[in-house]
C-alpha cells in the first residue's frame, strides 16, 4: 500500500470523506529539504512546496496509507488544481508520494 505525504487539503476531514469515502489515519512526519510557498491557479491560492537550498528546511504534515485505487483517486483530485506527484523520503524514513504543481 503506498503511502501519500498531505500538507494541504488532503489532511481536512472533509476532503477525505468527499473524495475517499472514509477518513484516513495517519502519522504526523515531515518533508525534509522543502519549503512551503503558494501558487496561484485562476482565481485560487494553494499551498505548493518546492525543494529548498537549506536542506535543513521542513515541511510539516501527514502520511497517510492508501490503496491502489485511493492513490488513482488522490491523482484525479490534485491534477484538477496542476498537481502531479514525486517520490520522496519523509523525515521518519517512510518512502512516500508528494504532490507537487509543475514536477
């Protein structure tokens, strides 16, 4: 089951059960190297991280497990805003997805 790295949307109640159908569990951890910034889309603002020149910077967030098919759902949800996702290691060491705009 892979594991998604959420530090926006994806972790609000709300979002979960709008686009899962369940609420997901997860662990608190942390992108290592990235920054958080914002990117516009039309008229909307969205959180967007991109790789830092300090790798000491951290991103705070959640990992959460997701099935196969969760995981072709989060890519429909976050293409609509520009999103794709890359592979990265979160600060505990998990290997997870991140979604990114423009990757």
């Amino acid at each position: 089951m892979p594991w998604v790295f959420s530090y926006g949307s994806l972790q609000k109640p709300a979002v979960q059960l709008a686009t899962f159908g369940r609420l997901l569990e997860g662990n608190a951890d942390a992108l290592v190297g990235f920054e958080l910034g914002t990117v516009r889309h039309g008229d909307k603002t969205h959180a967007n991280v991109i790789r830092s020149a300090n790798e000491g910077n951290r991103v705070a967030g959640m990992a959460f497990k997701l099935t196969d098919a969760e995981l072709a759902t989060a890519d429909e949800y976050e293409r609509a805003d520009a999103y794709t996702r890359i592979p990265v290691t979160l600060a505990s060491g998990v290997e997870a997805w991140v979604y990114v705009e423009g990757a």
